[in-house]
C-alpha cells in the first residue's frame, strides 16, 4: 500500500520569467506569522517538490500545527515546464526562485522574511540566495548541499569540448512499462527508502505518456555536462554574506566518494563552511543523501528546533 499524506497538498502553477512553474503548497497564507513565516522547500537534481511529503507530515505532528509551506518543482524537473534550452545554468535557478517569492509574497501581502531549506542541489541555490538576498531570509536549512570540487582554470578547453560533443547526441532517460517498475527503481536507488513511500513517490516522480510507458519527470538535457566551471572562491565570497543563522544537516551514511572520488575531500568542505557566519549542524542516523526520504521524523524534530 502506498503511503498516506496527512496534509493533503494543493498543485497549482504560477507563471515564473516565461515558464509554468508547478507548486506543491501545504495550508496557505492565512498560517504565515512572524514566528511562523512561509517555508520555502527547495529539492534536489532529478527530484520533484512532492518529494518533502513526509518530512512535512512528520513536521507538522512535531509542531503541533499547520504552516504554509511551498515546494516548486525546478524548471525541467515535475510538471514545471522545460525552457528547451540545450544547458541548464545555475543563475536561473536564482531567478526563478526570486521571482516565484515575488509573485507569492505579493500575492499573499506578505512582506516578511521567510525560512528556506534546500537539499543537494536546492541547498546550493538556497545557499547563494541567501547570500545574495539576506534580508528575504529568517532561517536557511541545507540538507548536504555540498557544493562541487574546486576547478581550475585549465579545465575549461576540455569541458567545452565535452559540451560540444555532447550537444551532437540528444540525452534520453530510461522509461519504465508500470508504476510499480518505477517504484522499484526508486528503492534500487535508495534501500532506506520504504515500499510504502517508493509506491506513493512513484506518480509524482514520473507520468505515462502515448507510448505507455512511464517517463521520468526530467529533462534529459539536464545530464549534460555544464559548459561553466564551479567556481569555489565566487561561491564563498556569496556564503560569506549569508545573516540568517543555518543548519546543515547530513546523514552518517553519506559518502561523497561515490560522486567525486577524492577530488572534494571532506575537510574541504568544512573549510568552506567555516565562513558562514552562524551554523549549526546536525547528523541523522541511520541516514544517507536523501535524508527528507530515509528520516523524516529526526529531520522534522530538528527543524521544529531551529525554525522555532
């Protein structure tokens, strides 16, 4: 049987710098006071907004009430529109979240700060727009938004021939011929993962199209390679002017070798954060990346911490 959300989730789409944005959204702006201002979810790459179900049911039974928390799904990822752009490039994932808060905010008359987590990917964003917009944020939350290994300059000429040859082949995603398949490769991906939770993210994560199948809801081209270097030292100039107080939160079975090898060694990343000016961190167990999947209960006590 597939999982059953206690607060049940409105869809809905708003219009963001040209595309239709899909919105995941828990309770509305009624909820939103300035103990409790809107929290902002941010997901990770090849992920989808409906993902944070759990950890916002396991929240809202920590808390003892309703929040107005709103999950979009990135461009190119859900049911958010792909731009049909060849790259994905960082900035405009910035934008777009500038933007979606204007449009919410200012529909809502809310003129506050407000709390926002992002995981992996998302807590990149989450991080920069923190840093870029420090008094739109009350609290920030990364859930192992890490970052990527420092390049050097002379990387660039190879990875624009990567992206040139690249662009010659058009990238595709595997499909799968039932939701139950789809199901089961979300578990193959995670074993922390409960069938439960595998069968109800498995309509959200993907949808059938004409041929039958069920298609994951991502843009191929998000698998390119980026033509743009990861700039370590422009990153942290960001992190720097970061004010709200953070919590990093990461799980104990995370191995950032699986990703990067030993080219982003760990004490690295301590250094890097070293520079925000207020962090505080937590570790949940037994726990790997996607820690809003494997613990949601430890991660909703430790949120109903901090953002209180």
């Amino acid at each position: 049987m597939a999982y059953l959300p206690q607060r049940h989730p409105q869809s809905s789409f708003v219009a963001v710098r040209g595309l239709q944005y899909h919105l995941h959204t828990w309770g509305d702006a009624s909820l939103a006071t300035p103990a409790h201002p809107p929290l902002v979810l941010l997901h990770g790459w090849m992920d989808v907004g409906a993902s944070f179900q759990f950890v916002v049911d396991a929240l809202a039974a920590a808390e003892g009430f309703e929040r107005w928390v709103i999950a979009p799904d990135w461009r190119g990822f859900g049911l958010t529109a792909t731009p049909g752009a060849d790259t994905y490039w960082f900035p405009d994932y910035l934008g777009d979240l500038d933007a979606l808060l204007d449009t919410l905010t200012g529909a809502a008359g809310w003129a506050g700060p407000l709390d926002l987590l992002g995981h992996s990917m998302g807590g990149n964003v989450a991080m920069s727009y923190a840093g870029v917009r420090p008094a739109r944020i009350r609290r920030l939350v990364n859930l192992e938004g890490f970052g990527m290994p420092e390049t050097r300059p002379q990387q660039a000429p190879k990875r624009l021939a990567q992206w040139l040859d690249e662009l010659k082949t058009p990238p595709a995603l595997r499909s799968y011929d039932s939701l139950q398949a789809v199901a089961e490769r979300l578990l193959k991906n995670n074993p922390l993962l409960t069938p439960d939770k595998a069968a109800w993210l498995a309509p959200h994560w993907s949808r059938r199209r004409g041929d039958g199948r069920w298609h994951i809801l991502g843009d191929p081209a998000h698998k390119r390679a980026n033509p743009v270097l990861y700039r370590k030292d422009e990153a942290l100039e960001t992190w720097k002017l970061i004010t709200a107080p953070m919590l990093w939160v990461e799980g104990d079975l995370t191995d950032t070798t699986q990703w990067w090898g030993h080219r982003y060694p760990r004490s690295d990343f301590d250094a890097r954060l070293a520079v925000v000016p207020n962090v505080q961190r937590a570790r949940l167990a037994p726990c790997g990346h996607m820690l809003h999947h494997d613990q949601p209960e430890a991660l909703a006590a430790q949120l109903q911490r901090f953002l209180s």
